[in-house]
C-alpha cells in the first residue's frame, strides 16, 4: 500500500517537474537552442535539434507519468534524461563554465553550482526509484502498461 | 521489445510536435535552419557573398544605407558591438521588421567574434535568398574591428 503511494508520489512528483520544465523551454525555443550550445558541447547544429525535439519530449513524458501510460518506457527515457543532465551540469560546473542551468527555464534559475548538481542528483535518484519499483515487479502489471 | 517500440514512438512524437511548433512560434527555431549548409548553399548564392575589411566597414560606418548586423550571443552584445549595430539572431533575421525591402538599397554587413565565414555564409546565402540585398562578411570579425580601435558602443537593447 505504502509503496503503490510512493510510487504513485514519484510520478506526479517527476511528472509536474518535467511539464514545468518542458513550458519554460517551449517559450522561447531559441534562447532554449543558446542556453544548450553555451555548455560547449554539441555545437550550434546540433544544439538546435536538441531544442526542437527536448521540450516536447519532457511534456509528452511528464503527461504520460501522471496520466500513468506507457510508464516502463517513459521512466526509461526519464532516467536517461536524467543521467544525461547530470552529465552536462557537472561536465560545465568543472570546466568553471560561467553560464545558466537552462533547466526549467531560459532565463533560468542562476548559474550552475553545487546546489544545482544536488537538486538533480536528488531528482535522478527519485527517478531511478521509480525505475525500479517498475522493474523489479513491485508494481502491478496494470500500472506498468 | 514492446518497450522499445513505445520508445521510439515516444520520440517520433516528440520530434514531429517539435518540428510543426517551432515552425509556427515566433521565436522558433525554423526547419531550414535545421538543416546542414549544404542543402541551400549554392554556388551562385555563394559567389553574391563579398567579404568586407574591417578597414572598409569603418568608411561604411559613416553612411546612413548601411546595416551591421551583430550574430554573436546576447550576453556579448550587451557587453559592447560595433556602434550602431542590431543584435539579431540568424533565426530572426528574415522575420525582423526592421529588415527593410529592397528599394531603400541598404548594405548588410554580418559579423561575428572572430569572422568565421564558414558560420556567417549560410546566415548570408539565406538573407541573399529572401530580401535580395547585398551582404557583406566582415573579414577577421569584432576582435579585428576592436584590434583597430573603431568605434564601439554598449547596450542591450535587442
């Protein structure tokens, strides 16, 4: 009982996260495209293709983890998300990279700290909880669907 | 390999709403941008492309048909440009009302940080394409034009 909550905690937790993350983006999708190319890694090509598919991704998995669909694959692509954004934040924050999150917004939330690292630290271990409630067949087949 | 599918799909979906909002929203980020520059960068276009000194910028500066246009980030821009200079990013260009149509005869000069004519042309052969103007490449970019000490100013008002 207390795990389906937690569980069922997690999704909208993660679920609301993603639909606010996905709404700032989508604002303004070319500062969102500047926002990816300052981390100094993907070049301006490329950072545009990520700004064009990543905020509709985010909004199609977070509707999909509240509404409870599809939710082995969308904690699938939640996670890799995750791992990938912890990637990025902490490959910039030891290169000294003097520049904004970009997370939930373009006019984000400061630049990236520690504290930035601790908050999606803490969300990527939430997701993988998840993650694992799914696949470890602690949750009902129904939900899993 | 039921979940694959569903993550493919999941993508698929991500990309089509991506592609048609962003090819709506006024901000967005538009397909032909997307593509590499290859696929609308002609020979013919390239040959209109002319590449301009900083040197002869500077007597430009001083004429009233005459357009800089900054492609550098915002944070730049606002730190200092090349005085009378509008901050445009290449997504906004063809949009900009600010853009005037071709009977004012006005020139277009793009520069960047350094002057890499690889990123400007594509920028160039689109504006060549669409408002028909002569554009100019400024060779050796905003470092080279502050090497010479011309006139900067600053501001953020993009």
């Amino acid at each position: 009982m207390y795990k389906k909550l937690f569980f069922l905690f997690i999704r909208i937790v993660l679920g609301m996260l993603f639909i606010i993350a996905a709404y700032g983006k989508l604002l303004n999708p070319q500062d969102f495209a500047i926002n990816i190319e300052n981390y100094r890694v993907l070049g301006e090509w490329l950072s545009r293709w990520i700004a064009v598919i990543l905020p509709p991704l985010e909004l199609i998995v977070g509707i999909m983890l509240i509404a409870g669909v599809w939710l082995q694959a969308n904690f699938i692509i939640a996670l890799l998300l995750y791992l990938v954004f912890d990637i990025m934040i902490f490959q910039a924050y030891l290169r000294g990279l003097d520049i904004s999150c970009g997370c939930f917004s373009t006019a984000d939330s400061g630049p990236i700290d520690f504290q930035k690292i601790s908050e999606n630290i803490v969300l990527t271990a939430l997701t993988l909880i998840g993650f694992l409630f799914i696949f470890k067949g602690d949750i009902s087949k129904k939900e899993k669907a | 390999m039921k979940i694959l599918y569903k993550i493919v799909i999941i993508f698929l979906l991500s990309l089509l709403s991506g592609l048609i909002y962003n090819q709506f929203h006024p901000r967005g980020i538009k397909f032909h941008t997307l593509l590499p520059p290859q696929f609308y960068l002609n020979e013919a276009i390239e040959r209109q492309i002319k590449i301009l000194s900083v040197d002869s910028a500077f007597v430009l500066l001083t004429q009233d048909n005459v357009l800089f246009v900054d492609l550098r980030t915002p944070a730049d821009y606002a730190v200092d440009h090349i005085r009378g200079a509008k901050y445009m990013k290449e997504g906004n260009l063809l949009d900009d009302e600010e853009m005037p149509d071709d009977s004012s005869c006005l020139v277009v000069v793009l520069y960047d940080e350094e002057g890499n004519l690889e990123k400007l042309k594509p920028v160039a052969a689109r504006l060549i394409k669409e408002k028909k103007q002569p554009i100019y490449l400024l060779f050796g970019g905003y470092l080279e034009w502050l090497n010479k000490g011309y006139p900067v100013e600053t501001g953020s008002e993009f």
